[in-house]
C-alpha cells in the first residue's frame, strides 16, 4: 500500500519542535497567526472570497492563501507593491456562469497589474481537477468567435496534466480577459505562484519511502509547470493578447524580493526554506 503523510500533523510537530507557536482551533485543524496582520479592508475581502470555508481558514498552518497572505504582507510592507488584496473576485469566466474566478492575490506595482494563484501542499497530494462540462462549451466563452476553438483546445489540453493545476489556471485566464478585454494599454503579469518541497523539510521526514517519493513527485511537478507555462503563453500568442504575460514561479526563489524586510527569516521558518 502506498504511503500517505498527514501534513498538519507534521507540520504542527516540527513547529513544536522548532519552536513556532500555534493553536489548536478543533483537532485536527491547527490555526497560526499571520506574520504580518491584514487591514480590515483586506481582511473584509478575504472573509467575502469563496475560496474559504471559514473565516479563520487562512490562518490553518497548511493553508496556501495562508502561504500567500505571509509572502505579499511582507512585500507590501517594503512598498513594492500597493492596492494589495486576497481572494479577489475578478470575474465571472463564463457567460451565464454564477461564480467568479477567485484570484488568492492581487495588486499593483510600476504600473501594472498582477494576479497570482498560491498553491502550498495541494501539489504533493492532490491533483489536476478536471473542468466541468460547461467549460467545453464555446457558445459561452465571451471571447471573439475566431478564437474560440483555441480557447477549447486550451482547456482541452489542461486535462492532460495530473499533478500541475492547469484546469484551475484556464479559469483564471477566462475570467482575467472577461474583466480586461478592452484594457489593452494596462500590462498584466498572472503567476501561478507554487512552494517547491524543500530538502529542510523533505530531511525532517524521517521515512525513506516518503522521501523519494516526494522527490520523484517534485520533479514531475516541476517538469508540467515548465510545460503548464510554455503551452499557456504560446496560447496567448495565438490569440494575440499581448499585453499579458503568465508565469509559473516558487515562493522558493522569490526571498530576494523580500529580503531586505525584518520579517523574512519568519518566513522562511515558517516554510523550510
């Protein structure tokens, strides 16, 4: 039988020993507060997006808008960034769809706009999630009649990654151009912003077999979100929407932007980094 980790308990143990304070809300969830607190108005938003079950939910110590909330308030705070908020609704992708896109960050900087969705430990136990059927359904993509079949083929494409959230990222796409198709001067950057399993944290596991394959399972991530971000671009050519640019990053080699702030050796604690 295949070996599975339960990553709260693990985490919560190695802040345990680490020295890293949190509290239990009802085990097994195990709540943390933010490095840095958000504004009420940012903390409104959040509460609002469908993203959380619950208000506190960004506070659990595996969760990825958690993840994000603690990166972008620091970089906020060295003020790179401005009109930063979480669990943007952008737009609602399709045409007579009921649900927007929630983005896990937005905010601006030198002018331009970016949109970012966080992923922590989904990766590394989870899946791709398929799309529903409604999105195979051109009449109600709200894009020009000759692109869409290579909208189709995007979303079609999307199915045949297993571990990389490309589904989810075509969504996010849709729902971007929906919001900005008549904003052709405003530069746009969307990020699929993912923590790459470290060896800190892969070292503190202490089972052999978990080991490697979290290390076989890092690399096939790493190999589709090269690919994940090559097909998305060259899609964006084809359709000739030039003033975006889409990006898979990790939180891994994104310090130097923080590295001049006080709370970023917290960060890096906080993630094994």
């Amino acid at each position: 039988m295949k070996k599975t980790m339960n990553f709260t308990k693990t985490i919560y143990q190695l802040y345990s020993d680490m020295g890293i304070k949190t509290k239990y809300h009802q085990s097994p969830i195990v709540y943390i507060e933010p490095i840095i607190p958000l504004s009420s108005e940012q903390e409104k938003k959040l509460k609002e997006g469908d993203g959380q079950s619950n208000p506190n939910e960004y506070k659990q110590i595996n969760s990825s808008t958690g993840l994000a909330v603690n990166y972008y308030k620091i970089l906020e705070k060295t003020e790179k960034i401005k009109d930063l908020l979480f669990e943007d609704k952008v737009a609602i992708p399709l045409i007579k769809g009921r649900k927007p896109a929630n983005l896990d960050v937005s905010y601006k900087r030198d002018g331009k706009i970016y949109y970012v969705e966080s992923k922590f430990l989904e990766p590394y136990y989870s899946g791709n999630e398929h799309n529903r059927d409604s999105y195979f359904d051109t009449n109600r993509y709200d894009v020009p009649e000759k692109d869409k079949e290579v909208w189709f083929r995007l979303f079609s494409d999307a199915q045949e990654y297993k571990l990389y959230n490309f589904s989810q990222l075509c969504r996010h796409l849709l729902a971007i151009w929906r919001k900005h198709k008549d904003d052709q001067q405003l530069e746009i950057f969307f990020q699929s912003v993912t923590w790459r399993m470290s060896d800190l944290f892969i070292d503190k596991i202490n089972d052999d077999d978990l080991e490697e394959s979290f290390r076989y399972r890092r690399t096939s991530i790493e190999k589709e979100s090269i690919s994940c971000q090559q097909r998305i671009n060259d899609f964006l050519t084809k359709i000739r929407w030039t003033n975006i640019k889409f990006e898979c990053l990790h939180y891994n080699d994104m310090l130097e932007d923080i590295s001049s702030s006080p709370f970023t050796e917290e960060f890096k604690k906080r993630y094994f980094l």
